[in-house]
C-alpha cells in the first residue's frame, strides 16, 4: 500500500518550485491515484515525469483520478485538502465483544432499571457516579484514538430535553418527514461510512435511562408520523443489554397512527420475538451487498442474517422496511444490487414491506480525512466522489439518478407495493 509519507517527501524534492498548497494538491491526487489503481509511487513517477508545470500537472491528475467527471464538475467542485494520515489513528477491526472497561452514570440516574441492568451485565466493568456528562467532558479533549476506544466506555445518562426531532435532512433536500428518537448516541459496530465517527469528541457510548420522559415528551408531541431510534445509534446492535425494544413497542403500540421503526444492520430480535407486535412497529434493514458489507459495516451480521431475521420478524407479526443507504457504486454495482432486491422479493412476501428507501453514500468533507485516517486500506474514498449540491461528498448526478432509476425500475418490476422514497436528495 502506498503510504503518504512517501508521496509527500517526493513532492517537496520533484517540485519545490510549487509553493506549499499546490504541493498538497498534487501530494493528494498523485496519493488517490496510486491508491485507487493500486500502483505504486514509481509507476506514477514514471507517468508524470513529463509535466513541470502546476497547471499541466494538475490537469493530467484530475483527468486521471476522475475519468467520469464532466469538465465542469473536475474544474470546481473537488476536495483537495492537505493529505493528513496519523498510522496511530487506524482502527484495527477484530472481533466485536461488548465488554465496558468503564461504565459512568450521572447521579441522578444511579438506580434506574438501565444502570442496574447494566451492573448486572458487566459486573468486572468499573463504575463510577458522574453528576452530568457535561461536567465530566467539560475540560477533556477527544481524539481519533479515543473514537477507537469508545466501546470502552458507556454513559448512562438522564436526557433532558433533546427527545424528539424532526430528521434535518440536508441543505436542498426532499425531506421525508422522517422524526429522531434520540434515544442514545454512538455504536458499537465500525461502519467506514459513519457520520458518527464526526463526534470524535465524545467520550463513549451514550444512553439515556430515562425513557419514560422520552414517552411524557411524546403524549404532547405529534401522533401522525414516522419516527425511529436508529438515527445516532444502531437501533437493536445493544438491545439485549438496554432491553429498550418491548418497552417502545408497549408505548407505541397506543399510537397507531404513527409508525415506530427499528433501524438496524443486526439480527438482536430475541426480545422482539418475545413481545407482543403492533401493526405500526417497523423492524427497517440497512442492506448492501455481501461484499460492501465485508468490506465496510464490520462487527454488522451478514445480508443473509438480516434477511433471515426479517423473515423471523414477519413470522412474528411485524412489518419490514430496508434501506438501501449508502449506495455504494463500483464496476459492477448493479448485478450485485441486483441480486440484493432479487433476494428481498425471493424471500418476503411484499405484503409485509412497508417502505424501501434509496440513498447513495454522502459525507461531509471533514468525514473523509477521518474515513482515511480509521481506515486507511478503505475503497469507498477511491469512488468520484466531489462537493455536491449540498457540500457533501458525492457521486456524480449522473451516476446518482442512474442508480435511483435501476434501483427503482428493479423494485418495481418484483412489486408495486412497497413505497421507495429517496433520502437526502434532491
Ligand atoms: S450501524 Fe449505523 S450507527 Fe452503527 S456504525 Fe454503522 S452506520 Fe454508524
């Protein structure tokens, strides 16, 4: 693998003429460009031995590291930031045990059924009674590395006022009405697309005990509309611990004019198997295929678990949903989503799906240094992606409606019940 170091020291002694930002422009292309093709830094030496000129040498790059930009999307829309990676920032992905080294609950939420749950779970954890997580963080500085070792520390905490809201979407947007139930906030499985991984500030994982106050906050909240829990957090990845699931679906099931989603990439349904289901409660998938899967949401269950405990659900009496976020595109994307919509209609019947929604991988600039710092092997940064509408990393809009159409026109082939939404477009 090419490492930057390497990249950067050629730079400073083939083109010391350039003056400091233009190095860092071609220290990132020449790095992206050996790493998307998988070449190493000779290769690339021997290429652009000809160019002397910033200009020329820059167009040659672009032209190469974005073949399937238009002109204009190349001339003003890339992110070219100074190529920044700390090899002590990299996550090393082993295998996923959720074991709290240390477990910090605010005072006032010292004998509530989550922090006596969580005693009982983790009796080797060290706990400590904290009189808020705002003073605990107030004078701390988190990092990259402390992100890494955020599954060592969980927080249970009383929330006090942010409860509800509605999903703020992004600047130019379709929003889907879609309401948060803020109930926790980070994860224990490493997806390399995460924008949690923006909260390097936080200290661990974060869950508020205090749920009933979330069900007071709803009675005076609206009663018609879509809401769920896995916005800040994988909504089941820790429900055998928080034990959550049955007590949302016993609330929940006095509102059926709303409709309750679980979001998840796992397969922890033991508790929903055992509940009374509701008509209004939603289990949702996030899907990819295998191989994205294998590559990017590591600790998650495969595709063919979560369609298994979809199924289970169904069985149970729950209806289903899927997303299909992020999208990922690469030489061959549609057989292997394909395939994937191919395997939902060949196993649930479409009766029981409530809604598919479609949305291709976005993020913010500040995301991508961290993607490559966590994970400096990934291939999701090797895609064109560029500042789109909303200054968020993206595909082009040409590959994007390419995908929501296929995507579209595949679902809709297999049946024309569920309803498909896009998220965060246009
Ligand atoms: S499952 Fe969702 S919340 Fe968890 S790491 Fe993956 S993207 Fe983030």
């Amino acid at each position: 693998m090419i490492t930057p170091d390497k990249v950067k020291n050629y730079v400073k002694k083939a083109f010391p003429h350039f003056g400091i930002n233009k190095q860092f422009q071609i220290t990132r292309l020449i790095y992206e460009t050996a790493k998307r093709e998988r070449l190493p830094l000779e290769n690339i030496k021997k290429d652009i031995s000809k160019y002397e000129k910033f200009d020329c040498l820059k167009r040659y790059l672009v032209d190469r590291r974005y073949p399937g930009l238009s002109i204009d999307e190349r001339n003003k829309k890339l992110y070219l930031p100074q190529l920044q990676i700390n090899p002590k920032c990299e996550t090393k992905i082993g295998k996923l045990s959720v074991s709290p080294k240390n477990i910090y609950i605010e005072e006032s939420v010292k004998s509530s059924f989550l922090a006596n749950r969580f005693k009982d779970k983790f009796p080797k954890a060290k706990f400590a009674i904290i009189p808020s997580i705002k003073s605990f963080i107030k004078d701390r500085k988190f990092s990259i590395s402390d992100y890494n070792k955020r599954q060592d520390n969980f927080f249970i905490i009383r929330e006090r006022f942010d409860f509800f809201k509605i999903c703020p979407c992004t600047k130019s947007a379709k929003r889907c009405g879609y309401h948060i139930f803020n109930l926790g906030m980070g994860c224990v499985y490493e997806c390399t697309y995460c924008y949690l991984q923006e909260y390097t500030n936080s200290p661990g994982i974060i869950i508020p005990a205090n749920i009933e106050d979330f069900f007071d906050a709803f009675k005076s909240y609206k009663h018609n509309i879509r809401l769920g829990t896995g916005e800040f957090t994988d909504s089941l990845a820790l429900d055998d611990i928080t034990g959550f699931s049955p007590m949302l679906i016993d609330f929940f099931k006095n509102y059926p004019e709303s409709t309750f989603e679980f979001k998840t990439k796992s397969n922890n349904i033991k508790a929903l198997l055992l509940a009374k289901p509701s008509k209004n409660i939603v289990i949702g998938w996030s899907l990819n295929p295998q191989k994205i899967i294998n590559q990017n949401e590591f600790y998650s269950t495969s595709l063919a678990e979560r369609i298994k405990a979809a199924k289970d659900c169904i069985a149970s009496g729950y209806s289903v949903a899927f997303h299909f976020d992020p999208i990922i595109y690469y030489d061959g994307w549609s057989k292997d989503y394909k395939q994937v919509v191919d395997l939902i209609f060949d196993t649930i019947p479409d009766k029981h799906i409530k809604w598919i929604s479609l949305g291709t991988l976005r993020f913010s600039p500040v995301l991508k240094k961290i993607i490559e710092n966590r994970f400096p092997g990934n291939t999701i940064l090797d895609g064109e992606l560029f500042l789109g509408f909303d200054n968020k990393m993206r595909f082009s809009d040409k590959v994007r409606y390419g995908i929501y159409e296929n995507m579209r026109g595949w679902i809709k082939q297999r049946s024309k019940g569920p309803f498909v939404y896009t998220c965060m477009e246009r």
